[in-house]
C-alpha cells in the first residue's frame, strides 16, 4: 500500500503495524468511504488477536529476562 500514515513517523522509534479493511467500492480519504460492518467486526478480531500475541510475547520475554533468560525476541 502507498499509505503510511502515522507508522512511518513510529516506525523509526518502536514496531509499528498498520491493518486495514476492504472499503465498499474501495473508496478510501473520500466522503463516501464506508466499511460493511462484518468487515470492521473481522478487522477488530485481528487486531485484538494481533494484541494478544504481542502481550503474550512480552510476557514471555519479561519473565524469562527475570531469570536470566535471552531476550523477547
């Protein structure tokens, strides 16, 4: 995609992702852009599975650095 939005300015400091959802007749920056809604229901699943991986992986890193071991990577 040639969008980037706020991610690239982030993406020079900390991870960054960006997600999208198919806009009807793919519209997009225009008055008219809308989403069905079962596509903003599917693209939220996503990002709150997304979430959850991350957490599960800092968690992870943050223990394991607590006794010592490697990084969250």
């Amino acid at each position: 995609s040639g969008a980037g939005h706020d991610a690239m300015v982030l993406s020079s400091r900390l991870p960054a992702a960006m997600l999208f959802v198919p806009s009807i007749g793919g519209r997009s920056h225009d008055v008219a852009e809308d989403t069905a809604e079962v596509d903003i229901v599917l693209g939220a699943q996503v990002m709150a599975d997304a979430v959850g991986v991350f957490l599960e992986r800092g968690s992870a890193g943050q223990r394991n650095s607590a006794r010592g071991e490697g990084s969250m990577e």
